[in-house]
C-alpha cells in the first residue's frame, strides 16, 4: 500500500512474541528511564470452566532485542494505560478487567516489576459485568490525584479518584444502551468525558453540570470503540467506530465531524501519536494496523501493516524520541486468537 499513497513511512517488523492467551492491549510506558518498556494485556475464555482470566506481560524492547521481565496471572483485561505523569516517582498502569476491577500497579524505578497497588471492584448484583476500558485524566495537566474514568458493558460510565495509594470511586451513571466499549477524559478539561456504546451513540458529559449528556452524537452507523483527545491541539478528539470510519472531531461543534477516512477494517483503537500528535494508530481488527496523517484537518492513511492475520486488538506508539539520525520510532501491536505479539519500526519521513 505504500506504492500508491506517498509520502509513506517504512512499518518493519523487529521482533514478534507468541502469547499464551489471547492478546487485546499494548500499552508503553511514558517516562524515563523506561521508555523501553510496555505491557502487553491478554483475555482468554476457558471454555471447560467458563471462567475469563488472563495476564499482564512487562516486556523492553529495542531494535536488537525483546525481553519478558514480568508475567502477571489476572482476570481477563479489556483495557489498561498508563498513568500520564509519575506519581511519587513511580509510573502507574490502570487495568480494567472482566470481574468489573479497576487495578493499579507501579513500575518502581530501580527494576523493571511491576507491584500491586490497589484495586476496586464493584459491587456484585448477581449479573456478569466487565470493565471494558479506562482512560486518566492527566494527558494534559499533571495531578499527584489523578482520575480515571472507566466504562462497562452494561452502558455504565464511573469516575474514580487514586489518592494516597487508594481508589476512591466518585460516581457512576447510565450512558448507554448496550455496551459502553469506551470512554475518555478531554485532556485540555478533565471535568469533561466521552463515551461511545455499541448503541451507535457518542456522548459528551461535564460533572459540572450533571449526570445528563451535554450532547449526543448518532452519526457513526455501527459501534463507537475508540476515542483520544489530542494533548496537543485544543477542541480536537478523534473517534472509530465498527462502521469502520476514523473521525476527527472539534469538541465545540459535536454536530458534523471535521474529516473521517473509510479504514480497511472496523476500529478497535485509535492513539495519537506522543511526539506531534498528527499522526494516529489504528487498530482495525481483522483490517490490520495502519497510521493516518490527521495534517490539515484531513485524515489520511498513509501507511498500513498486515502482519497480524487476525483481530488486530492492540497499538501503541514507543515513547522514546525519535531518532535523529534514522527519523524512526517503535510501535507494539497485537493480535487475538493467533496470540501474536509484534514490535516493529516506523520510519517518518524526512
């Protein structure tokens, strides 16, 4: 595909690692001095018992090497991120899980484990839910007392609050219909979320004023999966949907996208780059791994990875620089069923 949509960066493939379970998240670390590091998250059903488990797997990377320091047994993950700034000089990773858990761990500076911190899970009415993602409230604005904001698959939206090493849960409200399969802070006014359900809806909240969406969004024909407000340019969000359509969106007018790009596959995950925030990651399911150039508020694919041959689940930029001499960066990506974990190298053009 790189033939006939130039400017193309290079998508190389350095390193790939079969998981024991099915893998659905990457996620790297964002600070110093681990930027070589990321968690791959996996979901699995044993289909003798019914049970849904799963683990964390803490892997470094560079162009030479892959290593697994760390695999941790779990519930069955939907989601995991990491915290945007270090708290009490430790970075944080949110996991949300299938026995509806939000889970904290720290990656302690002076090894590369992680260590349990604390956990909430919530009240168990008899029916199955699972936490089905999360995102911090700190993409823009640091906080020793940062929020997270996790959805569910019974349209639930939560707020929590991590506080000296303890979760504290704020509020819980009704957003959707079905599944609510994301939810995201906008990180220039944490006091605003997002989220998007499988009822085709793609809600806008402000704690400020209420529980009640501000507004409501029915333009994506299939279900909304991924969002990601963009630290970096104010008003803009970007969403994906199952319609298989990355949107880009100014936050103060909710009525008409700015630009959408048809993907090859629907969108489970959408990511912004962490250097310029132009360029976004996706993951579309068994449409395979592509980037798109958002410049110019027209959304663009400009280059595309296949070497996932089944629901391509998870993706997440390196947040190393980038290389000044070679102009390239690391990207993660993973896979469900075929359980393939791979690591490659984008080259950026000049």
């Amino acid at each position: 595909m790189c033939d006939d949509k130039p400017p193309c960066r290079q998508i190389t493939t350095l390193h790939t690692y079969s998981t024991e379970y099915n893998a659905d998240s990457v996620e790297w670390c964002p600070h110093e001095p681990h930027q070589t590091v990321f968690v791959c998250a996996n979901y699995q059903l044993n289909s003798e018992t019914g049970k849904r488990i799963g683990c964390i797997l803490l892997f470094s990377a560079t162009a030479d090497a892959l290593i697994l320091h760390q695999k941790i047994e779990t519930a069955a993950i939907l989601d995991q991120k990491w915290c945007h700034n270090k708290i009490n000089n430790s970075s944080i990773l949110g996991v949300v899980n299938a026995q509806q858990t939000l889970e904290i761990y720290a990656l302690k500076s002076d090894n590369v484990k992680l260590e349990f911190v604390t956990s909430f899970q919530l009240d168990d009415d008899g029916s199955e839910t699972l936490f089905l993602s999360l995102d911090w409230s700190t993409g823009k604005f640091a906080s020793d007392e940062p929020e997270i904001v996790v959805s569910d698959s019974k349209g639930a939206i939560h707020r929590f609050k991590l506080r000296n090493s303890e979760l504290i849960k704020a509020e819980s409200w009704h957003g959707h219909e079905f599944e609510a399969w994301i939810s995201a802070f906008y990180y220039w006014d944490p006091n605003i979320v997002f989220s998007g359900g499988d009822d085709c809806r793609f809600l806008k909240f402000d704690k400020r004023v209420g529980l009640e969406p501000l507004s409501c969004n029915k333009s994506h024909e299939a279900g909304v999966t991924s969002m990601h407000s963009n630290a970096q340019k104010e008003y803009i969000l970007a969403t994906g949907s199952y319609d298989a359509n990355a949107r880009l969106w100014d936050i103060r007018h909710l009525k008409n996208c700015v630009s959408s790009v048809q993907m090859p596959g629907p969108l489970w995950r959408l990511k912004w780059d962490p250097h310029d925030r132009k360029y976004l990651l996706a993951a579309c399911m068994l449409g395979g791994v592509h980037i798109i150039d958002s410049q110019n508020a027209n959304l663009e694919i400009i280059d595309s990875y296949y070497q996932h041959k089944n629901i391509a689940y998870g993706v997440d930029w390196s947040h190393l620089p980038v290389n000044n001499s070679t102009n390239e960066t690391l990207i993660g990506s993973c896979s469900f069923y075929d359980n393939l974990l791979c690591v490659s190298k984008v080259k950026f053009d000049k």
